[in-house]
C-alpha cells in the first residue's frame, strides 16, 4: 500500500514527532543529545526552515518547525535521522534501525494551535514527571523562548511574537502561558492530528491545499470508507470466499 503524502504548506508551521523503535532510549548520555542538536542546527540552516521549539525526550522527539518549500521538512528529518543513527550505533556499537518509521507531523495555523504546541512540546517533561517545570529541563527550547539564555536554534513564529510588542511584556506572557496545564481538548485534537497526519488549519490555509487532501483535514469516522467496503466485496467475490455474516 502506498504511503500517504505529508501535508505541507509552505510557510506553515507543523508539529513534528519521531519515536524510538520499540519505545527504547534515543539518547543515553549528554553527548547524544549534543549531537543531536548539533546536526539539527546545521540542517536547519541548509534546508531555510525556522525551528520555533523542540524538546528532546528520552525515547522521543518533538519539533515545531516551519519549512520555506514542500520538500524543506522532508530533506532535514531524512538528514537529521540518518546523520543521528549513523552516530548513534557507532558509539553504542549496534546496527539497525533506532526511529519507529516515518516522523508523525501535523499542519498547524493558528494561535490557538502554534501557542498550544509550544506549550505541549517544552510541557512534555513535566507531563511526563521527569520535572517540576520546564525550566528543569535542559533539552528543549524552553529556556530559550522563555528569556532566560540565548537560543540561536529557534526563531519566534508570528504568533509567539505577537503575545505582546514589548518583548519584556512578551516574555512574561510566554512564561506565564507555559505555566498553565494543556487542555484536554486540545491534547486531545493535537495527538489525534499529528498521529494522523491531519491539519489543524483555518480556510485560509485549507484553500491552499489540493483538493484530494481535503477529507484529510479532520479524522474520519471510525470503520471503513463506502469505497473502501465495496473495494473488499469485489475482492471477497473474486476469490470465490463467503462473505462474512452479520
């Protein structure tokens, strides 16, 4: 069966997560995660995406980040996974996969949803009770976004830059924004669109997008599509089985 194409806007921001195989640990030492940033700012410079957050979690990655082209998003995720594996089983002496196959990505537009995945992606240790605050975590983009050190890996998104013009006035709003828990209503729609791959967009963007990509925009009900159902009946037929009774 084919792979569905990503849906990527140019200059849309996308929620992007990679997991381990298996759940086991991406990083096992300080260098591991080093490295991983190391090469991550150097692709992000080739490719032109601007990286607004990330977090970088035991067995898992989070990235918001905004491609200038289609392909931009693709071209650093391939790079980076294959530069890192490649550094990885090296120094542990191992060979095989590490990452659970494609990055998971979601399209995201609003302020409702770029400021939500902020907050989701540098609240994951907390969630996850590996720290009280996200200060406490020393990988991710937190620290940066909040004021508290100069992060050259992330660029503010328009929607991160318009909390407040002051950018005192802005910062104590981010900090404050951080220090609130997620909403389940948008835990919810956040993981069920990236897992998916569906976009959380407003028309503005969904005009932009081929037309065969729009049943994509939303998750479908549960069961099989009308076409999908009749697909199997044909098929059921031709190799002369029953069909399956009610």
């Amino acid at each position: 069966m084919p792979r569905q194409a990503r849906i990527v806007v140019p200059d849309i921001a996308l929620h992007i997560v990679q997991r381990g195989h298996d759940k086991r640990d991406c990083f096992r030492e300080e260098s591991d995660y080093l490295v991983y940033l190391t090469n991550l700012r150097d692709l992000v410079a080739k490719t032109g995406c601007a990286l607004h957050s990330y977090c970088l979690m035991t067995n898992h990655i989070h990235l918001l980040l905004t491609p200038p082209t289609l392909s931009a998003c693709a071209q650093l995720m391939r790079n980076l996974g294959q530069r890192y594996v490649q550094y990885f089983n090296r120094r542990y002496r191992r060979s095989g996969t590490l990452w659970e196959g494609r990055f998971k990505s979601c399209l995201v537009d609003s302020a409702h949803y770029v400021l939500g995945c902020y907050r989701y992606i540098e609240r994951n240790p907390v969630k996850a009770g590996m720290v009280a605050s996200p200060s406490d975590y020393r990988w991710s983009s937190y620290d940066g976004n909040a004021g508290r050190v100069t992060n050259r890996l992330v660029t503010p998104h328009v929607e991160y830059l318009a909390l407040a013009q002051d950018p005192g006035a802005r910062l104590a709003a981010y900090q404050a924004l951080l220090g609130r828990d997620d909403e389940p209503e948008f835990l919810t729609a956040i993981r069920d669109a990236t897992n998916g791959g569906f976009a959380l967009v407003g028309d503005s963007v969904k005009s932009r997008l081929p037309a065969e990509r729009q049943p994509r925009l939303a998750r479908r009900r549960p069961g099989p599509a009308p076409d999908d159902a009749q697909d199997k009946d044909d098929i059921t037929a031709e190799l002369g089985l029953r069909p399956r009774s009610s």
